[in-house]
C-alpha cells in the first residue's frame, strides 16, 4: 500500500539555506550566499568560562527544564535593556525564544490561518517565508523605498506586517526614521501588528542608531503596543548560543507561550544562563567595536571588488550596515537562478533574489554576504562569479 503524501506545502519551499550552511564543507568553495558571521569575532575563552561557571553555579537550572517563556532573570534582564525614554518593559513583555527563526514560527503559529494577509517589507527575509509557508498565508508587498508607499493602506485588513528596518535581509536597506514613524502610527490606527525582525540593529558602520519601531511605539505606560519586536544574539555574539526573544504586549506574549509549549518546551537552561552572563558582563559592548571594524573593511573591500568586476552586469548600493549588499541586473533577460548553476561550478554561492519572493518572480537579483570572509576571498569569490557571468 502507498503511504500517505507529504504536506503539500512542502513542495513550494527551496534548498537554499541547507545549501548556503552546508557550503563550507565543499573543499575550495567561497560561501558568499549565506547570513553568516566571522567565526575569529566569536569570543570562544570567555565564553567557555561563562559555560562552566554557569554549570557549576547553577546545575539545575542549567542541566533540567524550564519554565516555558524562559529563565526569569533573562527575561527581566531583556526587559531592562531594552526599556529607554517612554518605553516601559517587564518581563511580562519578553519571551525567550530558541534563536530568531523560532520566533517567526511562533508568531505564525499563533496568527496565521489560510488565505490570512502578511503586510511584508519586500522582497522578503527567506526564512520568514519558509516558517509561515505551512500555514497558506497571502503576501502584500510592501516596498517602502517607493515614493508613493502608503503604510495605512498596507496594513488594513492585514493579520500583520513585517519588516527589517535596520539593514533589512536581503537588500541592506535602511529604513528612515520617518518611514518607522509612519509604520507605527498606522499600526495604531488600524489595530494591526506590526512585526519588527531586529537581527542586524547592532551593526551600524557609518551611522549612529536610529530608534526601533519598539521604541516609537512606547507611550510611557507598561507597554502593550502593537509592535512585536524579536531580537537574537547571533549576530552581536554567535549564533550557536541559538537564543532569542520576542517583546510584545503580555496578551501576545501570553499566546506565545502557549505556541512554544507545543513547540520545544523550554530553551536551553544553558544557554540561557550563557546569555544572561554575557549581557551581564557587558561582553556585547566589548566586542563590538572590533567587529564592526572589521565588517566594515569587509563590506569596503566587497564594493571594491564589485566594482572592479561586475559593473557590466549590476547595479547595487552601498549599505550602511548589516551583512549583504544587494545587487541587480541591468538586462531584465540576466536569470540570477540560472546564474547561481553556474557561480557554484566555478566554486561560489551567492544567493538569487528569488527565493526572496513569495511569488519566486524576482530573477535579476543576488544578495551577496560580506561578513564571513576576509577581502583576499572577497575578491576571488567576486572575480570567480564574474568568470560565471562570461559563461
């Protein structure tokens, strides 16, 4: 007897982020597709010390379960630091999620149905598409570089939006202060969350900081305003701690919990005691000078070998901050997917700009990382999609 089918939805997702983390393992291949930090930015003895402190101080809490919305000192510590001016947090605003990617699970589990519409900042960070995929939802491109983007229109009737206004993924984009304003009080005027994914925010290099869409929507009281901020330390420490967090209204919160006690049951006691150690030690504030140094000459030396190499084919701006520079093709008939084919068999990856797209319509575009490698790999990787683009 045949056995029952797969779910359908799996057949409309793609290979690409299994095959952007498993690139490493390809001997004299250049990874330039993936959201990947620099492994020499990992600051392996401090960390080590803080595992084992955290085991020998607290074994229970470290080696057992734990309560479902996360280690209670965390989420008062998340609270602390993210609460400035009119934005008031406890820890009745924080759920401790395992790693960024949870939190968009959760968030479609806990609002998604069928046919529901997602308000979405395009083209769209893959991994926001691929969690909210099994629940059949409806994309409303919001593209809020266009002169006549009406952010009250885009969130009527939206079960929510999405957005990555710092250095959004996969274009590096920056979105403006009065963008962010404009965001937030149609959030407020028409009842929809409004979802601000916030993995990139501590990697400005050549401006200060611009507020969160949290931060705007802070009104002096306890917070339950209608912006769901998820955080990670990923991207500002390493990504195998796997730890994140949500800041929401307690109701949403609330829901939230509920989703993740279905979902894995608690996160890591360890690396949450981990997390709470570094955020104590100041060790984010620390590092990051040195890392934003050195992803900075990084992006330079990406730009430059761009130039050098690819201005027959694309046109790209520089970002500001972030881990990618996303570039276009200025012949509508250059196919990025057929691209990649090619780029991989001479020995790089980069990303096409259309698993970005719900619709997969977005054939012109690359997104290139510039964060993991030094400028010496920069350049061969950039030289060798070059030879690609030859044929």
């Amino acid at each position: 007897m045949p056995r029952p089918a797969f779910a359908p939805w799996l057949g409309q997702t793609n290979a690409v982020t299994a095959g952007f983390l498993s690139a490493g393992g390809i001997p004299g291949m250049i990874n330039m597709g993936g959201g990947l930090p620099a492994p020499e930015t990992f600051p392996v003895a401090e960390l080590a010390d803080l595992a084992a402190q955290a085991v020998r101080d607290h074994p229970a809490e470290t080696l057992g379960y734990g309560p479902v919305t996360g280690l209670p000192a965390l989420r008062a510590a998340i609270a602390a630091r993210f609460s400035r001016g009119n934005l008031h947090l406890s820890a009745d605003n924080v759920l401790i999620t395992t790693a960024g990617m949870q939190a968009l699970d959760l968030i479609g589990k806990v609002l998604l149905t069928p046919g529901a519409v997602i308000a979405s900042q395009s083209p769209t960070y893959l991994g926001a598409l691929d969690a909210w995929r099994p629940h059949g939802p409806v994309y409303r491109p919001m593209r809020l570089e266009d002169n006549d983007f009406d952010p009250l229109t885009a969130l009527t009737g939206a079960q929510f939006g999405y957005t990555v206004p710092n250095f959004s993924n996969p274009t590096g984009r920056l979105v403006g202060l009065g963008q962010r304003q404009a965001l937030v009080d149609a959030a407020q005027a028409t009842g929809t969350w409004l979802v601000e994914d916030d993995p990139y925010g501590g990697l400005h290099y050549d401006s200060p900081a611009l507020p969160r869409l949290l931060d705007l929507a802070g009104d002096g009281r306890p917070y339950d305003g209608p912006v769901i901020y998820m955080g990670t330390l990923s991207k500002e420490i390493v990504p195998g701690l796997r730890i994140g967090w949500i800041i929401a209204a307690p109701a949403m919160i609330a829901a939230l919990g509920m989703a993740k006690q279905g979902s894995d049951m608690c996160t890591s006691g360890l690396t949450q005691h981990i997390a709470l150690a570094t955020l104590d030690a100041g060790l984010i504030e620390r590092i990051q000078p040195g890392v934003l140094d050195l992803y900075r000459t990084r992006r330079d030396a990406l730009i430059r070998a761009m130039n050098e190499h690819l201005k027959p084919w694309f046109d790209w701006d520089t970002p500001s901050g972030g881990m990618f520079v996303w570039a276009t093709a200025r012949d509508p008939g250059l196919d990025t997917d057929a691209l990649i084919t090619r780029a991989t068999s001479h020995g790089v990856t980069v990303t096409p700009g259309s698993v970005f797209d719900p619709m997969g319509q977005d054939r012109r575009s690359i997104r290139i990382n510039f964060t993991h490698n030094p400028p010496e790999v920069l350049a061969e990787g950039v030289a060798r999609l070059a030879r690609a683009l030859k044929g």
